[in-house]
C-alpha cells in the first residue's frame, strides 16, 4: 500500500516500505514509532480549522439578528429579532 501526499521525505518513505515487509512484529513496531516520532518532531502535519456557520432568516424575517454583534457568527441577540406583520 502506497500513501500519496504532497509531503515527500524519502527517508520516510524507505521506513515505510521497510515495514511493509518486515515479517517480526517488534522490528515492524518499532519502524513504525519512527516514523510516527520523525512526523511528530519535524511537524509533518498542519492541523486546519474552518467554521461552517449555518445562518439564514426566512421571509417572514423583518430584521435579522444576523451581524448585529460585529464578529459573531449567529444571529443574535434574539431579542431584536423583529417578523413581518
């Protein structure tokens, strides 16, 4: 099995297939720690994070909620909130 990504180490890469076909469980365990230790130590890996907010008013919606808290993604607060007449 082959992983693709636009991170290339060859040393790595060599570990990995290594592993693949080491047939002792501890000498396969312990390639695989180094791998993991090499990842984690030269950050191999960027953890990304985007909020999906979800936030709509219906046409029965007089005045929204929605952006009078600047910086606050919910409709808020639901006081002023107002509905057609």
């Amino acid at each position: 099995m082959r992983i693709f990504g636009w991170q290339v180490c060859p040393e790595i890469d060599q570990w990995y297939e290594q592993q693949a076909a080491e047939r002792d469980r501890k000498k396969r365990e312990e390639l695989l720690h180094k791998i993991q230790k090499k990842m984690y130590d030269e950050a191999y890996v960027a953890p990304m994070w985007e909020l999906g907010f979800l936030c709509a008013s219906g046409p029965r919606v007089a005045v929204s909620g929605l952006g009078m808290i600047p910086l606050h993604a919910y409709s808020a607060p639901y006081e002023d909130v107002q509905l057609k007449t």
